[in-house]
C-alpha cells in the first residue's frame, strides 16, 4: 500500500507552510513542539475488495488536530489544512477539544482517503 503523505502535501502550500513550518506530525509530536502543531492519524483502513480481483485501491479514515494555546488560532489554523486538503479529499467531521493537562486547545476534523495500490 502506497504510504499517505500528509506532511508532503501540507507543504506544498505556501500558507499552511507560513503557518505550522515543519511541525506536522503522524500519530504524536515530539515532546516540548512550539505551537501551533499538527497531528494526523490513520483512524482506520480497509481494502476496496473486488470480485474479479484483489484490492487496487485502500480506503483510510485520516483524524487530523491542530493543536495551539488560542482556540481561535487552533480554528483559523484548521480551515486553511482543509482548504487544501479538500480538494482530493472527503472531510467529513469537525472536531474539537480543550486538553487541561496541556492546556491546548485542539482543533481538527476526520477524512476519508482513498489510496492507489
């Protein structure tokens, strides 16, 4: 299965760029990241099967957080990874929270992502 590249295709955009640099992560930032950052995560996945043949294509479900102490940065943050992502994805869900232990607030959304094998 080819790999999703999520950091890949944040940069290629010049405002999201300005936005995060570099901080865009899979699965976990490194401990101590300046904010704001991103997170992604491969939520699920799952062959498309066909009848005649094996799977040519992989079906993901991508959560993506974008974390920063200002919820209203965290949310400006979130429209301009959307704006690039939606237009070869499928967003189908916000999502939100404020984490007390890190006093961040996240915000994001989940996607669907289909891959060629």
């Amino acid at each position: 299965m080819k790999n999703f590249e999520m950091f890949k295709i944040l940069q290629a955009d010049a405002q999201v760029k300005a936005l995060l640099a570099d901080r865009i992560f899979e699965d976990m930032a490194p401990s101590a990241t300046a904010t704001p950052y991103l997170i992604w995560t491969e939520v699920s996945g799952a062959p498309e099967n066909n009848l005649d043949c094996g799977a040519k294509v992989d079906h993901l479900e991508i959560q993506v957080l974008i974390y920063d102490p200002y919820k209203v940065t965290a949310r400006n943050i979130r429209s301009e990874v959307c704006r690039v992502l939606e237009k070869k994805h499928v967003i189908d869900a916000r999502l939100g929270h404020y984490e007390a232990d890190t006093k961040l607030w996240a915000r994001g959304f989940s996607m669907n992502v289909w891959l060629n094998r």
